[in-house]
C-alpha cells in the first residue's frame, strides 16, 4: 500500500511538471501600457490633424505636439500612481477591518468561510477541517477572507510608482508617433497625410498587440482601434476647418 501510495505521488509530481499552464501574469503591465500608448496615439494624433486643419506650418504643430505629449505623459503618470495609490490604500483599510473582525468576532467570521466554500459545492463535513485549520492560522485566516470574501489581492508595494512610470513611458513611445512627418516635412497639409498613414498603422500594429495579449481577436481589435483613433483626428480636423472658416 504505502509503494502505491508512493507510486501516484510521483505520478502526481511528474504529470504537474509536464503540464505548464499558459496564464498570462502581467495583466497590471499590460493595463498601463495599453492605457498610455492608446492615449499616446490618439490624442497627439487629434491634435497634429486638427492644427493641420487650421492651415499652420509644420513647426508650430511640432512645438504644440511635443509640448502636448510632454504634459499628457506627466497627467497620465500622475493619474496611474494616484489610481494604484487609492487601490492600495483601500486594500489596507480593509485588511485592518478584517483583522478587527476576525479577533473580536471570530465565530462569525468562521461561519462565512462556510459559507463562501459551500459556493463552490464543499459540503459542512468537508469544509470543517478546512474551517478549523484556518482558525489554527491567523494569517492565512486572513488571507483568505481578503481573497475569497472581499474579492482583493495584496498589491505590490511598488505597484503606484511601476504604474506611473509605465504609462508615462507608454505615452510618449505613442504620442511621438504621429508628430514624426512634422519633423521631415514643412508643409502641414503634406505632413498631415504621413501622418495620418504612420499613425493608422501603429495603431493597426498596437491593437493587433492589444487583443493577443489581452486574449481577445487580434485582427477585430486592430480594425477598432485604428477606427477610434481615425475617428478622433477626424472630428479635430473637421472642427479646426469650421472653426478657420
């Protein structure tokens, strides 16, 4: 029996190293750089077609575009950090109040770990043992109701910086693109064409990116991302020429 016993353990242990799950782990990463880079694209894109549309030279649109990009890119990085700071701060608040419950409340408490495994179709019988082992171990009692009942994972301590640099970063690799032509071209009517090709295209390459990375249609999220972005420099280009007009 206890050869058997040890036979399936290393069956157990050799069919766990053969199976290597594909998760994708960076979801946070990903979030800030698809945050920074579609702004990046849009917004500097909007900006350039529309001073474009109001008939002013390459320069002029360069210095706006650059200046533009340098403020958006400490916006954006301000309101990452902001964001990661708050999740953190709120995740510590309610750890705290978890804490408190569990010391002054613990059979309450007890009782929704219960409740939260019968969810998942663990009967009273087998969710016992699991109930008073976690009552053995404060800290995983605690980690699990963060987890399991609040739904919060520990935020990485360095999360609020990492961010704000992320999308600070991701939004001036975005926001140079479609300024490029102005740099080569001094004519803003030929420049804004360039533009306009060079820009459409990093945003069909960024959005086939987004949607590999993120699990969704590569080519359905390419397609919508170059159209939000197209659409966007439309609607400045058309709203400088009535306002020129």
């Amino acid at each position: 029996m206890a050869e058997n016993g040890s036979e399936d353990m290393e069956k157990k242990l050799l069919l766990h190293q053969q199976h290597e799950e594909k998760h994708f782990m960076s979801s946070e990463v990903v979030r800030d750089v698809i945050i920074g880079v579609s702004d990046g694209l849009t917004v500097p894109f909007a900006l350039a077609a529309g001073l474009s549309g109001a008939s002013v030279s390459s320069s002029i649109i360069l210095t706006a575009g650059i200046a533009e990009v340098a403020a958006g890119s400490i916006s954006m990085g301000l309101g990452g950090y902001l964001a990661a700071k708050s999740e953190a701060d709120h995740y510590m608040r309610e750890l705290k109040r978890e804490q408190e419950e569990i010391i002054t409340v613990p059979d309450m408490e007890a009782a929704e770990i219960g409740e939260i495994l019968s969810q998942y179709g663990v009967e009273p019988h087998e969710y016992g043992p699991v109930v008073d082992a976690l009552r053995r171990n404060p800290q995983a009692w605690l980690d699990f109701m963060m987890k399991f009942e609040l739904g919060l994972e520990k935020p990485n301590p360095r999360r609020a910086l990492q961010s704000a640099f992320t999308i600070a970063v991701s939004y001036i690799m975005g926001g140079m693109v479609p300024l490029i032509p102005y740099t080569f071209i001094p004519l803003a009517r030929e420049a804004v064409v360039a533009s306009v090709i060079l820009t459409l295209l990093a945003l069909l390459v960024f959005g086939f990116a987004k949607g590999y990375f993120t699990g969704n249609k590569p080519f359905t999220s390419a397609l919508q991302t170059a159209f939000i972005g197209a659409l966007a420099s439309a609607a400045a280009f058309s709203f400088a020429r009535l306002v020129r007009a």
